[in-house]
C-alpha cells in the first residue's frame, strides 16, 4: 500500500492512466497534455525500460514493399489498402514532425525488396504491377515513381544469388532507440508522469472509476485507462482480437569496408535487414515456426537463429566474414487484418493495440486517436 506521502504527490489521482509505455502510449500521453494541458496523466509500464516491441524493433520508416501490397490487393479492396499506406505514409510524416529527423537520426536511404530466382513469379508479378502501385503510392505520397527496378545495384551490394531488386525510394530508417529517448522526454516535458515497474494484473470497474492493481499490492486509481499495451493485451483483455508474435532478431559486430547501405526485405517481409553504420541488423523467420513464435516469451530459438546466421552469411554477406554482437527478440501484436483495433471496449477503457509490424509507421497516429477517444469519454 502507499504512504501519505506517495498517495499525495505520485499517482494522486489521475484522470488518465495509461497502460504501457510503447510507441502508442507514449504518443497518447502526449497527446493528451497538448490538447488538455490541465489533465493528469500518468503512464504505467511493468518493465524498467519499455518490454515489448517500441525498443526492441529494426527501425524500418516504411509503408510497404511492392510484394506485400500487391498480397494485400489480392485480399482487400484498393481502398482499404490505399487507406492503410496513407496511415502509415501520414504516420511517418508525423513522427518526423514531432521528433524531428536529426534526433530521430532519420536515413532517407531507401526501402528494398529483395527477389532469389526461386522467387521469379513473384517478381514478374511485381513487375507487372509496378505502374499500377506507382499511382497508388504517387498518390498517397505525391511523389512520383517511388518503386523502379534496381537489378544494376544488386552486385554492388554484395548480394549473392541475389536476381532482382525494386526500390521504395520514400522509406528510411531510424534509430530506434533515439526514438524512444527522446518520446519520453517529449512526454516528461509535457507534464506526464511515467511510472516504471509496474506491472497491472487487474483491472476493477468501480461505481466512480476504475482501479488497477499491480502485482505488488497497489491499487491505482483513475477516471479513464487506455491500454497500450499491444501484444500483451490479452493477458487483461483476454476477448480482445489480438495474438502475440515474437520476432528474432540478430546484430553483427561492424564490419569494415561494409557495402550496404538501406533497408531490405525478402521472402514475402519474413526476413528484414538493414545497415546500422558498419553493421547489419538481421531478423525474421517467424515463418519456420508460427506456433511457436505466438507467444509473450522474450527467447530465442535455435531453428530461428540459426537460419538467420545461414542466410546473413550465404545471401546477405557472403564475401566476409561477419560475427554476431547480439541477438534479441520482442513481441508484436498480431491479428487476421492488418488493422489495429482502436474501440472503446468500456465506458471508461479505451483499447488501441494490434500495430502488426508496423508500429513505427503507424503508433504515433494511433496513440493520437487513442487519445481523442478517451478524451470523448471524461
Ligand atoms: C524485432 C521487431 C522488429 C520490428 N521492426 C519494425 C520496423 O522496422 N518498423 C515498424 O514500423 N515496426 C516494427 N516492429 C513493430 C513495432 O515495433 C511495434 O508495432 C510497435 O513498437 C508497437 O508499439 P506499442 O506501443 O503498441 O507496443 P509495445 O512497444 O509492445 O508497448 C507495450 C508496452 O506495454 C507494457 N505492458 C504490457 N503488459 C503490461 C502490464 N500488464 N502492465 C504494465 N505494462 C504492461 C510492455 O512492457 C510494453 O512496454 C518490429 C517489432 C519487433 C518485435
């Protein structure tokens, strides 16, 4: 329980408890203050850092490659899927606004997708689509051409067995964990108090609030809870539409004289690499064992890192050697679209998670809206 002292001056009362500390909860803290400066708000997040994707992630700027829009066309109307590059395309944009891009260290280097000769027929089939997704994207992005075939960079890149390249030449990168520093310190700034270590086990509908209790004892309560808390949402919300997905990821020590430069995806977007200065950032895979990889569990597995060093050495950098810093993994929040549920599932809840893997394009939108929703409801 708390002393006098922490129940006055911490968490006295929020209007606005928001459940973990991500991309998307940090955002609609922030978001909160800017329109209601006099609202308390205060962020509660069970790790000491961020634990789930927002930290953990590849920090890819991108809105899609050509393979992947093309799946969707094949199962969604031109609508919706126009409508989902325009969130992710207005969602970089607006991250980029608000972080501004030397301290989000923002490279424009370009998006690439990457085709091996057993993958032809999807190639052909990018290919014949390529204008047709230029006008989808020219008019999202106003720019035109974004996606051209670039087979003639291929063996300078230092691919092998590597036989056809397109890039998205309005995707970058970012450094992730910048990112994240500096949407805490916007939120901090902003008046929100951000509260770590706690970690909500409950959730209590009282007749003037709601009460969280965390899983030391306390009880917090407030007026309006938005749960941001994405793959992990579940284990509160156990109706909600939405399974967690962990993704693996390695990182090499830096290679000297290292060619490649961008961020690439292959085989479908199941694999994704980048440069990070002279090393590479290699992840994926979750296709050789989707049963196993929906979970909140932060593992690696053999099958899955394994296959990453084979095709890190075999494809990626087949003409040095390279050896691994460190591997990882975090946890995405998955569903059977890719659209994030945003509802309000209470008359005091507000639910925004299911980002997919795309939380860094569209987090920052989302955790916007979020708020709105909630401030609907005070
Ligand atoms: C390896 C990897 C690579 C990725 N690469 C990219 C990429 O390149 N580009 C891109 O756009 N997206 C990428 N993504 C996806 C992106 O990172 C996510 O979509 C995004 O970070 C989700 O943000 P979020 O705020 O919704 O969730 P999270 O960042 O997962 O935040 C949820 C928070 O809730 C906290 N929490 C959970 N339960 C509780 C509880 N009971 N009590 C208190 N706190 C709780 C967690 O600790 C966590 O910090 C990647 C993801 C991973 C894992």
């Amino acid at each position: 329980m708390f002393s006098f002292w922490e129940r006055e001056s911490f968490f006295h009362s929020p209007d606005v408890i928001v459940l973990g500390s991500g991309i998307v909860g940090l955002n609609a803290a922030i978001h909160l203050k800017q329109i209601s400066p006099s609202l308390r708000v205060s962020v509660a997040e069970r790790g000491f850092l961020p634990y789930g994707a927002s930290t953990r992630n590849a920090g890819f700027a991108c809105f899609g490659s050509a393979s992947e829009l093309i799946a969707d066309l094949d199962m969604q109307s031109e609508d919706t899927v126009v409508q989902l590059i325009e969130k992710r395309w207005n969602g970089l944009q607006r991250l980029r606004r608000l972080i501004g891009d030397d301290n989000l260290r923002y490279e424009p280097l370009g998006g690439y997708e990457i085709f091996t000769p057993s993958d032809q027929s999807t190639f052909e089939r990018c290919l014949d689509k390529l204008t047709y997704l230029n006008n989808i994207a020219g008019s999202v992005t106003g720019k035109q051409n974004v996606f051209s075939i670039k087979d003639d960079d291929i063996s300078r890149l230092g691919f092998r067995g590597v036989s056809h390249m397109l890039l998205n030449n309005q995707e970058g990168q970012l450094d992730t964990g910048a990112m994240m520093q500096a949407l805490l310190a916007r939120a901090q700034q902003a008046g929100v108090e951000v509260y770590t270590g706690v970690t909500v086990t409950e959730v209590l509908h009282e007749e003037d609030g709601i009460v969280l209790l965390t899983q030391n004892g306390f009880r917090l309560p407030c007026r309006q809870l938005l749960v941001a808390t994405n793959g992990f949402a579940k284990s509160l919300y156990p109706e909600l539409a939405v399974e967690p997905a962990r993704a693996q990821v390695l990182i090499t020590h830096p290679i000297p004289g290292l060619k490649l430069r961008g961020s690439f995806h292959y085989d479908e977007g199941y694999y994704y690499f980048r440069n990070v200065g002279d090393r590479i950032l290699f992840g994926g895979g979750r296709n050789l064992d989707f049963d196993g990889e929906q979970t909140t569990s932060m593992q690696l597995t053999e099958t899955i890192q394994h296959r990453l060093e084979q095709l890190l050495q075999e494809l990626i950098c087949p003409y040095t050697e390279t050896t691994i810093d460190m591997r990882w993994s975090g946890i995405m929040g998955m569903g059977t679209t890719k659209t994030a549920i945003l509802e309000r599932i209470n008359p005091r809840t507000v639910c925004a998670v299911r980002m997919g893997g795309m939380g860094v394009a569209i987090g920052g939108l989302i955790g916007e809206e979020a708020a709105e929703l909630i401030l609907k409801g005070l």
